[in-house]
C-alpha cells in the first residue's frame, strides 16, 4: 500500500495521507493549506500515479490550462450563471443539458473514478451542486456526485467565489455560504479534509507565524506593528529594481507596467504568440502580444521543462539583449544571462482510447509565446500561486476575502516584501463562515484508524453494489406497470414475458443477492481488508460461479427477446429506454463479477467495471455482429419474418411524415404482422388483411406489395395470391428487379417525382429503392440530401449511443426528415464497411 516512491512522503505525513486516501478509498477529500504547502505538485503526482480513471477541472481556464485540465463548465457542458436547486440547469446555447451533452463526454462520467477540482476555494456551493445533478443523470442517480470521488483542491483563506451583488441575495435563499462547502451535495457525503502543514515556499518560522495570523484574521498589535515596519511611504513613484508591485485591481498593473515601459530609451519590440486549434483569449496563459525593450523588467510565467532549470514561473529578471528570436534576460542571483525562447502551452479535451477505452487527454489547441510578462506591477489575483524574492505591496483597496493574506504569501520573507500603504485590521476581509470551516477543518484531521476505516468501507461497498439488484429491480417493476397499461396496444406475449423477468429477478437474483450481503458483513467483520480475507475471496468466487449463468440465462437473454414496438411512440420510447437501462445494469454487474472469478482484487474490478459502464449493450453487439444491412428494431414473436416488419415500418414512417399523417392510419402494427405472416402478392390478397381497405389498398397497396415481392425474392420465399374477381383494382406486375429500374431511370436523369409518378408509386419507396445504391456506393449521398442535412445527421449519430432512426428524429426535429435520415444511415453503412 506505499505509494510510489518518486515523491518523498517521510517528511510530509498529510501529504502520504491524502495521496493513501484518495488512491485507496472512496471518501471525498478536500485538501487544503497554506501558501506554498505543495497543493499543486501534489495534483500533477495524483494524476501521474493514481490507478483511478480521473480527469481534472478548475473554475477558469486560466487555472485549468496550469493544472492541466480543463474549466469545469467545458467538460460538464453548462453555461456561467446561478444553478438554483430548483432550476433545471442549461447549456451554452440555453438548452437543457440532458439534451446536449455529447457521447464521449457521458462515457467519460460513467467511468469516472475520480474528479479532481483545483482552486475550490473559487467554486460556488451552487456550481458544484451543479456537477452533482449532471453526474446523478448520467450514472447513480441516488448517489451524491453519481457515486464519483471528489478530491478538492485549494485554500479558503486565498481567492474567493466571485458572486455578484444581485446573485447575493438569491443564493442566501438556498445556501448558508456560497463557498463550496456549502452545497448541498457535499453536506450529504462524509468527505475528509487534510490540511497540509509544511510550509516549502518560506522558511522563516517568525514570517510563517506572521502570514498565519493574517490568514486566520488574528492580528494583535505587536503582529501588526511589525508586519507595518515594511511601510515606506512614496515607494511606488520611485525605480525599484528587482520589486514587483502587486495591486488589487488589473489597471492599475496595466498603468505601472506601461509608464515604465515609457521611460526607457531604445525601440519597442513587438512579440506576438502563434495559435493553433482550440485555445479561447480567456484561457491565455501570458500576453498574446508581448512588447519589450531592453531593459525591462519582466517576470517568467512558466517554469524551465529542460534539466538546466534555469527559471521558474515568478522569477525576476531585466532584458539585457534581443537578438532574433532570443531574448536574453539577466537574473540577480544568476552568473550567466538566460537565453529565452517561445515554449507551448496545451489546452486539452478529455476522450476515450477506442482500443483500450482508458480516459485520454487530447490535444486540441496551443498558445505559442516567450514566457515572459512586464513585472514591475501584477495583480494579487494573478499573483496566485506564484513566489517572489521582492515584491511591493499596493493592498489600501483590497476588496475582497483574502486579497491581503494572498499578496502578502507571495513572498519568501519579510525582508524582501515592502508595503506601499500600512495595513489596519480593516484592510484584511475575512468571510466569518470561512473562519468556522476552518476551525472544524483543523479539529477533524483524518488519522490512520480512519483511513483503515475508509479502506474497509470501499471495498465492502464496492462488493455490496456488485450483489445488489434494487435498481434493476426498481426499473423491472416500473416496465411491468407500463406494459400492464397498455396491454392492448402491445405483442400479447409480452405481459406474461414481462411477469417471468420480475419473479426471476426477485427470487433467483434480489433475494439472493440481500441474503449474500449478510453473508459478506459477516465474513468481512473476522479481519481487515476483502482483499486480505481468504475466507470471503472463497465464498466471493463460489456466488460469481453461481451467479453468471444465471445472470445470461435468466435476465439478459430473456430480456433481449422483449418486443415492445407499437404504434405508440411515447409508450414504445419508454419501454426501450427502460429496456436499456436494465441491459446497462446486467451488463455492469456481468462485468464486475467477471473480474472476480479468481477473486477481488479493487484495481481489476473497477477496470472492468468502468469499461461496462462506457460501451453501450448496442454497441457490443454490433462490435460482436456487423450486419449487411439494418437489424430488425427487436424479434417480433407474432411475426414469421421479422426483417419484413422492419422494412414495412421503415416504410411507413417516411410515407407518414411526407403525408403529414399519423403512423397508425398508415399501417398499424398488428396489420403488419399478418402483412408478414400471410405474404400477399397481390390486392385481393393485401384486402384480406384486417386493417387494408379499398382506399388504404388503392393508395398504398402497390408499395406494400413491391416490399413483400421483393423480401419474398431475395429470402426465396413463396407470396400469396388471390383471384380477383369484382376487385377492378389491377395490381402492377411484378417487376423482377425493381429496384434496379428505379435506379436506372434516376440516373439516366429522371427526378424521385417523376419515377414514382411514372412507376405508380409513392415517393418514398423509389427513394427506398435509391437509398440501397447509396449503401454500395453507386449513389452518392449528396445525390439525394444536401450536404448540410448529412453533416448534421451524421455529427448526431457519431454523438449518439441510440442509433433508431426515431432517436435522431426526436434530436433534430423539423431540420431534417424520416428520408433524409434512412439515406443518411445508408451513407454511413457504406462508409463502415469501406474503411
């Protein structure tokens, strides 16, 4: 359980607590601490070294570029702005998240392990209660944050929230802080804080003490006479080599900067940074046009990635030379001038290996510039996280929690820090919530007991949800009631189908999976860790050897077989998803009890657990089976040929919508089932079916009767025919290959129109026929959609784990229609099977 020893643990206890913590439990922890206790290395350590499938968020894109990461509202898809508990939140475009949120972005979540927030001290309660909705939709929905770890990074004593005046009020209505400790989400889990305590960026014990009363607002008099000893009236209009002024408020930084750039003799050089792909302005990490002159004072805004190492991001230094693309700066301290080049910064996307589906960091855009900014003034908002040897404080307007303590940490020592206006008790603003936070922080310091604790909790909970079938069960019980609701409109087996799943899930599965649950607490209470008790690793491998063949034999199986098409839409939809959620579910416990045959091991199960959880039932299954062309919707019991329900269905519904009628006045689905079971070749054979009158016939009956010649043809099939004797409809002869005369009559240029009219068809099935030539590849798409329509359907379906025509339908509304979509599957068919 050491972890790995590439980062001295020995002489920081909290820090080997904290990394233990989050890389063995599933308690959320916040880690906190002062200035320069490590916060940040021990992030980029996490995300090197931890098992965990993780991803890293910040609250700016500033921050996140530096952790890196990404913002929390690029990864998560919802727009700035209050998320009220009682408001549905939105996305960028001001539409509903569930709707919009991307298909790598939900497989991501449904595998995360672990979410890391750098800078919480800047997350609002409301933001974070945010996350929690978003990650409850898209994996536990009765579990805080899904069920995902949080690890929380920051101190509240630094940058606060920013909430404005007129969001105030609002959010006192719901939260009793607006820090993030105050979101509702996290009160209901039993997250652990660490506070770090070794202090790496002073080492001054008196000026540590010193920052340590400003932090916890516990200035005395003898504190504050010597912290205002540092005063020196009219020091900002004077030179002060080596100094940089930190100052509450962007222009007056930008006024210093420039007058001292003013001052000096010699040419300005311009400096202008190179950008590629995806990197917005407000994620800059430096000026994107850099101006110098020789001898300015400038700062390094990124640390030296070569093994010289020959600065750091904060360090000070003056331009001596510029020579082509070198700038040279000179460092007090340093023997030798430093050579200074552009370096890159990245800005990442998170996305899934397609092989190994582990979380992946993609590049998407980069910021080219010299790492380099005028520093004889920065703001303390931007002096955040860097160290200065000296530095002049300008804090007479700080107006915000923790503007002081944060300037004034900046420094290494008292002696390099220089006050530019002396601090009163009323110049530190500090949140009175904060200072109780704190105070609870530093009496509830987790220790190894707790962790043990901690341990033992996660892998019991880990076995404990494994055995547990109350959701599936919950979702089983609701598509029963459905199904009961409407039994009229559905397949006639389905009822006693959907009664044989619910008792074999209570008896064979939930009442045996409570039963083994008891037998887990009992067996986990004689020793320490599951992975350490052989008594229950042996009882474990003999309930997965039960369980699995009856997992695919009693559940997954039978459930598959579930028709549930109608004529409904809504009630059809609600069955399928209820469907697919319980496939998921199946799925997930398959995977989990499949890495435990040999027994439980915590890495291994949520490897397999969070790959179960990414690749959708449909996708497996077309990963296992890649069909020449589109699988029926589900077997259809009543039904001798399935395949042919589905080619009327597909039919039907492009004919509906060109029509602007209802499917069922079209061809329900009971009159295509005996459609498919009788075959009629003809008319007087189409009447006898129930559902087919004179009009239906004489509208639609030549179409119908082309798909079944046609199905009957190519499945060597016999049709059935009857005479027609007062019948003074004639049926169209059967055309042999009837898709190739349509084929030939569009391309010697005749329109869908004019074939159909001269054809006696409707329009809809010559663009059937045409379609089956663009999943060949001798029509091209475009021939029949416009390019706009096959980017949309396509970017859709490449976003989508639903791959039904209807899903799309549902997505894109009025912006495309039932044709354009079947033509546009077809393009993507042959787009597959060509490479």
């Amino acid at each position: 359980m050491q972890p790995p020893q590439t980062m001295d643990f020995s002489s920081n206890p909290q820090l080997k607590l904290a990394y233990e913590f989050v890389q063995y439990t599933g308690r959320n922890v916040f880690l906190t601490g002062k200035a320069g206790t490590g916060k940040t290395t021990f992030l980029h350590y996490i995300k090197k070294h931890s098992t965990k499938r993780a991803v890293v968020v910040a609250p700016t894109g500033v921050a996140a570029i530096n952790a890196g990461g990404v913002t929390i509202h690029s990864f998560f898809q919802i727009a700035p702005g209050l998320f009220l508990p009682d408001v549905q939140i939105h996305n960028a475009e001001g539409e509903e998240n569930q709707q919009r949120v991307s298909k790598i972005k939900i497989d991501i979540m449904r595998s995360l392990d672990l979410l890391i927030i750098d800078e919480i001290s800047m997350v609002r309660a409301d933001l974070l209660d945010a996350i929690d909705q978003i990650l409850r939709r898209f994996r536990h929905n009765s579990k805080p944050f899904g069920g995902v770890q949080l690890l929380l990074i920051g101190d509240l004593q630094q940058l606060a929230p920013v909430v404005k005046d007129d969001e105030r009020d609002l959010l006192a209505r719901y939260y009793q802080s607006t820090f993030f400790f105050g979101s509702h989400a996290l009160q209901k889990t039993e997250y652990i804080s660490v506070e770090l305590k070794h202090i790496y960026r002073q080492s001054d014990q008196d000026f540590i003490d010193l920052l340590n009363r400003v932090r916890d607002n516990r200035l005395d008099l003898p504190t504050l006479e010597k912290l205002n000893s540092r005063f020196q009236a009219g020091i900002l209009a004077g030179d002060n080599p080596g100094y940089i002024t930190l100052t509450t408020h962007n222009y007056q930084a930008q006024q210093i900067n420039e007058s001292r750039l003013g001052r000096l003799n010699g040419k300005a050089e311009y400096f202008y940074a190179k950008l590629s792909g995806e990197f917005p302005e407000t994620s800059y990490p430096t000026e994107n046009e850099l101006v110098l002159k020789k001898g300015a004072q400038v700062m390094f805004v990124k640390n030296d990635i070569s093994p010289e190492k020959l600065f750091y991001n904060g360090k000070i230094g003056q331009v001596v030379d510029i020579d082509d693309d070198i700038i040279y700066v000179e460092c007090d301290g340093d023997e030798d001038t430093i050579p200074v080049v552009p370096l890159t910064w990245e800005n990442r996307r998170y996305n899934l290996d397609p092989v190994t589906k582990e979380i992946t960091e993609q590049i998407i855009g980069t910021f080219t510039q010299y790492p380099l900014k005028l520093a004889w003034a920065i703001t303390i908002h931007k002096s955040q996280g860097l160290t200065f040897e000296r530095a002049i404080i300008d804090a007479e307007a700080a107006f915000a929690h923790g503007q002081v303590y944060v300037a004034l940490s900046r420094c290494k020592n008292i002696e390099g820090m220089i006050l530019s206006s002396k601090i009163s008790t009323y110049s530190i603003k500090n949140d009175n919530s904060v200072a109780g936070f704190n105070q609870n922080v530093a009496r509830n310091q987790p220790d190894e007991k707790v962790l043990k604790q901690a341990q033992f909790e996660f892998q019991l909970g880990l076995l404990h949800d494994m055995f547990d079938f109350s959701n599936i069960r919950k979702l089983a019980y609701t598509m029963q009631k459905q199904v009961l609701e409407n039994v009229n409109i559905l397949n006639s087996f389905l009822p006693t189908k959907a009664k044989a799943f619910v008792d074999n899930l209570n008896a064979g599965f939930y009442d045996v999976g409570m039963k083994f649950s008891n037998e887990i607490n009992r067996h986990a209470q004689a020793t320490g860790l599951v992975e350490q008790n052989q008594v229950l690793q042996e009882r474990l491998i003999k309930a997965v050897g039960y369980y699995l063949p009856k997992l695919e034999a009693e559940l997954r199986e039978p459930l598959a077989t579930f028709d549930l098409d109608c004529d409904n839409k809504q009630v059809s939809k609600a069955l399928n998803d209820l469907r697919k959620k319980m496939e998921w579910e199946l799925q997930i416990k398959h995977d989990s009890m499949s890495s435990c045959t040999a027994g439980f091991t915590t890495p291994l199960f949520l490897e397999a657990k969070a790959k179960a959880a990414i690749e959708s039932p449909e996708d497996r299954r077309r990963m296992k089976s890649k069909p020449a062309q589109k699988a029926v919707s589900k077997e259809d019991e009543e039904s001798n040929h399935p395949q042919l329900i589905e080619l009327l269905r597909q039919w039907r519904n492009v004919a509906a919508e060109q029509l602007n009628l209802p499917i069922y006045t079209i061809l329900p689905r009971k009159t295509m089932v005996q459609i498919s079971n009788q075959l009629p070749a003809n008319f007087a054979a189409l009447r006898k079916i129930h559902g087919m009158g004179k009009v239906k016939t004489e509208k639609f009956g030549t179409d119908i009767i082309s798909i079944v010649l046609e199905y009957c043809a190519n499945n060597d099939l016999k049709p059935s025919y009857e005479k027609t004797e007062t019948l003074d409809l004639k049926p169209k002869e059967p055309v042999k290959n009837s898709k190739e005369v349509s084929y030939e009559m569009f391309m010697g240029g005749k329109t869908i129109a004019e074939i159909a009219e001269e054809r006696k068809f409707v329009a809809s099935t010559i663009l059937g026929h045409l379609t089956h030539y663009v999943q060949t590849g001798d029509i091209k798409v475009t021939q029949l959609v416009p390019q706009e329509k096959v980017d949309l359907i396509s970017n859709f379906y490449s976003n989508s784990e639903d791959t039904s025509m209807n899903a799309a339908k549902e997505a894109l509304g009025n912006k495309v229609d039932y044709a354009d979509i079947k033509v546009v599957l077809a393009h993507l068919a042959f787009l597959e099977a060509n490479g």
